[in-house]
C-alpha cells in the first residue's frame, strides 16, 4: 500500500510537468527516472549500500544556469543487520558548471529523509519518529545521448537534524527526459532555435522558408519571391551589370555601380537616365547638358563677366586688361599741363593725346576719365570752371580725332587736389593740368 501511494505522488508530479507549457529556455522542463543507492555515515553504524527504486526527480530551468526543482527516491539499506526501507522528498537548486553535452552541476537542498522497518514502521507518510528534515549538498553530471535524453549521475550528502535519523549519502544513477520548448509554427524547429518561429520553415535553414528556392533563406534574402544569387543577397540581376534588379535605377540596360546601374553614354558623370542631353558631355550642375557660351569665348555666360564680348578664361570672359593703356596712364606723360588761365592745348598736349586715342582704338571696350586741376589763382568758382574747360579741351580733342564721345567722362576739381605746392611758381605750373586719373577711372565695357 505504502508504495502504491508513492507512485501515486510520482504520477501526480509527471502530470504537473507534461500539462505545464512555460518557454523560458530550450526544453526548460526535465524529468529523471533512475535507482538510489543509500549509504549511512554516522558513528555506530555498520551500513551496507542499498539499492532502491524509483528515484524520480522534476525540474525547471529558471535562467543563468539555474535550476529549481523536486526529487523523490524509494530505497533500502541496512543498519547494524537491520533492514531499513528509505523514502526521501526534496526541493533543491542546481546550478550548471558548463554548457555542452557533458554537464556538471553543483546542487542544494533541503526536504525529508525517512528510515524505518517492518517492526517499528509507524502510519503515514513520513511520521516524525522515523523521519528527520534534511539538509543536502551534492554534484552531478549530465551526460548527453541527443537533444532530449542524457544519461544523470549524482552523489549528495544529505545532514539530518533529527537524532534518531541518521546522516547518509544519496547516489542515484538514472535517465533524464528535457522538453518543453515550443514549435509555434510546427515546422519541427523549436522556438528557441527557430530564426523564423512564426513561419514554417526548413531545419537547414533554422527553421525559416526559402519562397524563391535559390538557397537563401527568405529573413536573409532581399528578394524573396525571385531567385537571385548569394552574392547579391538572394536579388536576380536581369542585365547582369552586377547591381541586383531592385537596386538598379536601369534594370534592362548594363551600367555602373556609380550610375545605380545605369550607363553613362557621354561620360559627363550624368547616368543617361537623369542626363538632358545623354549623348552630349556637359556639367552634373545642368543636369548635364553643356552650358550657353553666347560669344564662344568658352566661358559659360552664366560664368562669363562679358557674355557677348569674346574675352578670355583669365579675365571671367571678358577681354584682356589694356595693359599698355594702364602703362600710359601710370607715366609722366598722363599729365596735360596748361598755360595760367587757359584751356588751350599745346602742341605737346597734342602730340600726346594722339597716342593716347592710338591706345584707345586698341582697346575699344574701355572707357576713360579725364580730371581737370586749376592752381590757386584766382577765385575758386573761377578756377572750377578752368578745371572743368581743361578737361573738356581734352575730350573734345579726343573726339575730333574719332574717339566715340561715351567713352570719355570728364570732371573738374579746380583748386581743390594740388600736387605740388601753390605757394611757388614752379607749384602753380604743375597744378594747372588735366590727367587720367591714376587710381581706378579706366572702365572696360
């Protein structure tokens, strides 16, 4: 009867275990059956090792190599000549040592230890005078046979406080059963190894689908519904430019990687897909088309200072610096002097000013400023219009000989910018003059 009872409460914890459904870890559920052997260590005792079953144990792993769980043994042994039947039920803690096929683990507990025989055995299932609490300690190994089953061997030493229960040590040997893990998409790859768990799929491939079947996986293929190749991860490459098709912005014409897969038929660095002008080199910035050079100067008249005068690339399109007429300006000859109230040209003047409208003939895009200076005699309105009638004597010259009248400006400033000393005759001479001004009055149209 008593051992009826026991196998009871071992069907009822099988029970427990196959109808529990959690998903912590792979298989996170084990069951063991094995057989006892009982060793009794105090003083006093002469103890032979009995040999009992079952030895039944459920656990559950709780994550970081633990694991929580329940074990129950029957078993025998004998104490100075006298059979002894053994019942033992704990609740113990096991941690893992290592991971792999061979597992050693260390483990603790705590529950009840029964020693009892025919002649003294009192009713129920552990009564105080045959059963003592215990204290456990002990390791193990699992050694594995496939996913599920592994071979379990332990030894344990088991401390009871009671005084009429003795102190022994506990080895069992037996076979463990692991399970629990889920298969949610029942392609018989377990959730925990299923890279796809909600869809079936294939164990050599963790357990996603290949849709396509070009032998890459769908959750590692780009394309999943066309077959394509590993080395552009699953995607076909309909021209065969080495861009796969959903890359390419030209999936029918051969191209570039550069150009997203398309050609660059004029070699501006314009795909022809984007290219204006896909025959014709022209500039990424006029989505390549060339730009307008109205005077063929070749600068572009977006770039071109002079659009419609033919100049030079040095010059931002425009033509050259009149350097000799800028060196005719920069010498003692730019100097027009004139006798004392007068706006009369000598002939020296005249002579100069031919070579000056030479230089301008040479440089017809420019335009000059003629400033006229009076020295300080007589009254200053007076000496402003003689400066402003000097500098006219010039232009007007300039123009009778050709000179378009646009291209001359004039100004006077009559006494007020001497360049010598209107105290001393010799000052006076010098400031009764006209000039182009030196600083900046050559305009280049």
């Amino acid at each position: 009867m008593k051992l009826f009872k026991s196998f009871l409460f071992v069907a009822f914890l099988a029970t427990i275990s196959l109808t529990s459904n959690a998903q912590t870890s792979e298989n996170p559920w084990a069951i063991a059956v094995g057989a006892d052997l009982i060793n009794l260590q105090d003083k006093n005792v002469e103890s032979g090792l009995g040999f009992g079953v079952p030895a039944l144990s459920l656990s559950r792993y709780i994550g970081a190599g633990f694991s929580v769980g329940a074990q129950y043994a029957l078993g025998n042994t004998k104490n100075n000549g006298v059979d002894l039947d053994y019942t033992s039920l704990d609740g113990v803690i096991k941690y893992n040592l290592s991971e792999g096929n061979v597992l050693p683990y260390l483990f603790a507990g705590y529950g009840m230890s029964r020693l009892s025989d025919e002649k003294t055995s009192k009713n129920g299932f552990f009564p105080s005078t045959d059963s003592g609490r215990t204290i456990l300690g002990g390791v193990g190994v699992n050694i594995g046979l496939d996913d599920n089953f592994a071979i379990n061997l332990s030894t344990s030493y088991r401390g009871v406080t009671e005084n009429d229960i003795n102190n022994h040590l506990q080895h069992i040997v037996g076979l463990s059963y692991s399970f629990g893990a889920g298969d949610a998409d029942k392609d018989g790859v377990p959730d925990q190894k299923d890279s796809c768990p909600d869809v079936p799929g294939l164990k050599e491939f963790d357990g996603c689908p290949d849709s396509d079947g070009d032998g890459i996986p769908d959750n590692k293929d780009r394309c999943p519904e066309e077959a394509g190749t590993e080395a552009l991860q699953g995607c076909p490459d309909s021209d065969g430019d080495g861009v796969a098709d959903i890359d390419d912005a030209c999936p029918e014409v051969a191209g570039s990687a550069a150009m997203n897969g398309c050609p660059d038929s004029d070699g501006d660095g314009v795909a022809d897909n984007v290219d204006r002008c896909p025959q014709t080199a022209g500039d990424p910035a006029n989505a390549g088309c060339p730009w307008s050079d109205r005077d063929n100067d070749g600068v572009a008249d977006k770039d071109d200072q002079c659009p419609d005068d033919k100049g030079t690339a040095a010059n931002n399109g425009c033509p050259d610096q009149p350097n000799d007429l800028i060196n005719f300006i920069n010498s003692n000859e730019n100097r027009f002097l004139f006798s004392v109230n007068s706006s009369k040209l000598s002939a020296d003047n005249i002579r100069i000013l031919g070579g000056l409208k030479a230089l301008l003939d040479k440089y017809p895009n420019t335009t000059i400023t003629v400033e006229g200076h009076a020295s300080s005699d007589g009254s200053t309105a007076y000496n402003q219009k003689l400066s402003e009638q000097r500098a006219q004597s010039l232009k007007s010259y300039l123009v009778s000989l050709g000179v378009d009248s646009n291209r001359v400006k004039t100004v006077g400033y009559g006494e007020s910018k001497p360049i010598e000393d209107n105290g001393t005759m010799k000052g006076r001479i010098s400031n009764r003059r006209a000039e182009i001004n030196r600083s900046a009055k050559l305009t280049i149209n």
